[in-house]
C-alpha cells in the first residue's frame, strides 16, 4: 500500500488548519438534520464531526448536552457532573457552551481550575471516586473531544455513573433526543451566558490532577517503576496530558523527560499520518516520528493521544512497539499477579486485535470474550469482575 508523500515527515504550514474560521464556523453555520450526516450520531465513542462540515456545531453540543440533562432527569441521576475537554480548537467553546446549559439546568458541574485540559481516563476516576459506595446522588460526565482525530474535528462523549464510555442503548436516547432538540431549532433548550454559568453556585472549579495521581498508587506499583531506575520519555502529542507527567514524575520521584509540553490547536508539531494528514494517533509509525527518532534517549517512552485513552510504546530495540504484542504480554503479567482479580475472569480484546492474545488466555486458561470495537463493550465486565483486562489494537487498555 502506498503512502502520502508527507507521511511521517514534519506538516508544512499550508495544510495547517485555519483555526479561527473553524470556530467562527461553529458558531454561525446551522446544520440541516435532514441531512444523515448533519445529525447527531455516536459512534464507537461518542459524537465527533466538524464545524467545516455542518457535523460538528454550537447547535450539536447544546442539542447533545440538553439530552443528557433530560436522560440525567429520566434515571434519577441526581449527583454532580464531571467536565473535561482536550486540547483541540472546538472543545473549548464546545466546554462553555455545555456549562451554559448545565448551569441552566441546575447540575452541579466539576470544571478543571484555570480552565485546564482533562483526560479521558481523569473523569473515569473522578465518576468512581464519588461513587464509590454511593446509592444516591450519583456522578457521571462529559468529556469533549475527538479522540485522536484531525485538529479540524470535535468531540463529545457522555460517561454514565459506571464511569466508562456509554453503552449503546444510552447513546441511542440521548442521540435521538439530541437530534428531537435539533428538529425543533434547540427551543426547549435551557441555557444562560456564559458569565452567569461559570459564577453559578452550581459550578465548582475542581483539581482534577492531584487526586488522579495520587490514586496511582492503588493500581500501580510505583516504587518499583521507580527503583528500576528507568529513564522514561513522554510525548503529550499536544493533548490534554500534558499537565499530568511532571506531577507524575514529581510526586512518585521519577525520571520523566517531556519531550514536548507544547500544545497548540493546529497541532504544527506533529509529523504527518500515512494519509499526509494529521491525526494525533499513537499507534501510528508516522503520527509518532518524532518521539522514535528519539528512542535511543530512553529506556521506554509513551506517546499520549489528545485525551489520553491511548498510548503507543517506544523502546530502544523496537521503536514502536506493535500494539498487540504490548497488550499479549500486558494479559499474561496482570493475570498472574493480580492476586484479588476473580479465578473466573475473562480475558477482553475487540474483533481487531490479534490471535496471540487468544492463545495467552488459552494458556492462562482463562474465558476469551471478544467483543466489538470500543471500551464501551468492556464496562459491565469490568464493573462486576467477570472481566479482569480488556483491549484493542489501537493500544488502549483498561484493567481492574
């Protein structure tokens, strides 16, 4: 298969994405939702789209948000919601237009203090830590962002109280009562000013950071990452982790070097995917050039998608190491040394991921469940423990 002649080198500034006409065209273009492809529609995670395109749109996240606060009214959800957003052009007005309408809605809403990016996995945690040991007055949250797609597109995700991704019957209510709202010219939208929602009693700047990292430690040995004496290189890929690893590094006393702590809504520094676009996907030889040039400087180094849900691995011997094989190995060392995962736990990866993982778990003898693409097939195993890891080739992970 051929390539694009760009892939993998440093993006000339002609393919750069003119950002301020991507956000005044959020504003002011209206999409027509007799068009399938200017509707709302979730996907494997989320709603993603682009204002360029009439997909992405103020009028998408004020229909999307009010949904959600009409399906927080139809569970009883009654607890607070955690806000994040990434670092690409659309997610912070998208992040003001959605506190408009919670705040109208009288939700209780966490935002990041100062206004700070948070990661996926960031409002996980922060979904479970306020659950935990909850019967009423339960969390979920939002996280705006496209994942790692192009700097033209945006995102929108919406994770109930079990804190991971939605499943399909919850998006399927919200997506049509979403486009209900868009049918209608948003009227029953409920929304105030922007400068009224962020003095709403109602909304809380809130520390994500120091919590998520200190829990580290609950699920990761960090005094043995430390004690190894590896030197680790980072790569945020200018996206919303790039607040995290200096903590990181700082609180657990590790040798972390971030090898690029810019973030920038065109993403100018990354070098260009096998298409010549760019796309901020860790999994990529081409999207991760640059931290791969750089392997022999590190005993391991990790690449970071926009909003950190994915990593890709460098090390001196392999560059890029290959996804599947990182998770194969990831299977056979967790369920050896998880002593509290039940006897009975079931090894998850989705339809793409390699036949190597079947044959760990073969030799674990452990159940193999293989689901569709997306965590979201994972939440209920991963909730009730019949499931103790679950993967996919695009080297996300997620684990009990």
């Amino acid at each position: 298969m051929s390539h694009h002649p760009l892939a993998g080198k440093p993006v000339p500034a002609s393919i750069l994405v003119n950002v301020p006409r991507l956000v005044s065209a959020y504003y002011t273009a209206r999409p027509d939702v007799s068009q399938t492809d200017q509707q709302v529609a979730f996907g494997t995670s989320g709603h993603r789209g682009s204002s360029f395109k009439n997909s992405f749109n103020e009028a998408h996240v004020l229909a999307i948000t009010q949904a959600i606060c009409d399906f927080r009214t139809s569970q009883g959800i009654t607890g607070p919601l955690f806000l994040g957003m990434d670092t690409h052009a659309l997610s912070e007005p998208s992040s003001s237009a959605a506190l408009e309408v919670l705040a109208a809605n009288a939700v209780t809403t966490y935002i990041q203090k100062d206004f700070g990016y948070t990661p996926t996995p960031v409002i996980s945690h922060a979904i479970l830590t306020w659950n935990r040991k909850r019967d009423t007055g339960r969390a979920d949250g939002i996280v705006i962002t496209p994942s790692h797609n192009p700097p033209e597109d945006g995102g929108f995700k919406y994770n109930p109280p079990h804190g991971g991704p939605a499943d399909t019957q919850v998006t399927g209510w919200i997506q049509d009562r979403a486009n209900a709202h868009l049918r209608d010219g948003n009227r029953q939208i409920k929304r105030i000013v922007y400068e009224k929602a962020l003095a709403a009693p109602t909304t809380i700047a809130h520390d994500y950071v120091g919590p998520y990292v200190d829990d580290l430690t609950s699920i990761l040995n960090m005094d043995m990452i430390r004690d190894a004496g590896l030197k680790i290189g980072v790569d945020p890929m200018g996206g919303s982790a790039v607040a995290y690893w200096e903590p990181i590094a700082e609180r657990y006393r590790l040798n972390i070097e971030v090898v690029n702590p810019e973030v920038d809504p065109t993403f100018r520094f990354m070098t260009a995917d096998k298409d010549g676009r760019i796309r901020m996907d860790c999994s990529s030889t081409y999207a991760m050039a640059r931290l791969i040039q750089l392997k022999d400087r590190y005993d391991v180094a990790f690449g970071n998608d926009p909003d950190c849900d994915r990593h890709g691995i460098v090390t001196p011997s392999a560059g890029l190491m290959n996804p599947n094989h990182y998770l194969a190995v990831a299977i056979w060392y967790l369920f050896q040394n998880r002593g509290r995962w039940r006897a009975d736990a079931a090894v998850g990866k989705t339809l793409v991921s390699s036949s190597l993982i079947d044959r760990v778990a073969a030799h674990l003898s452990r159940t193999l469940c293989e689901v569709p693409v997306g965590f979201k097939w994972f939440v209920d195993g991963l909730r009730d423990g019949s499931t103790g890891f679950g993967g996919e080739e695009s080297a996300g992970a997620a684990f009990l």
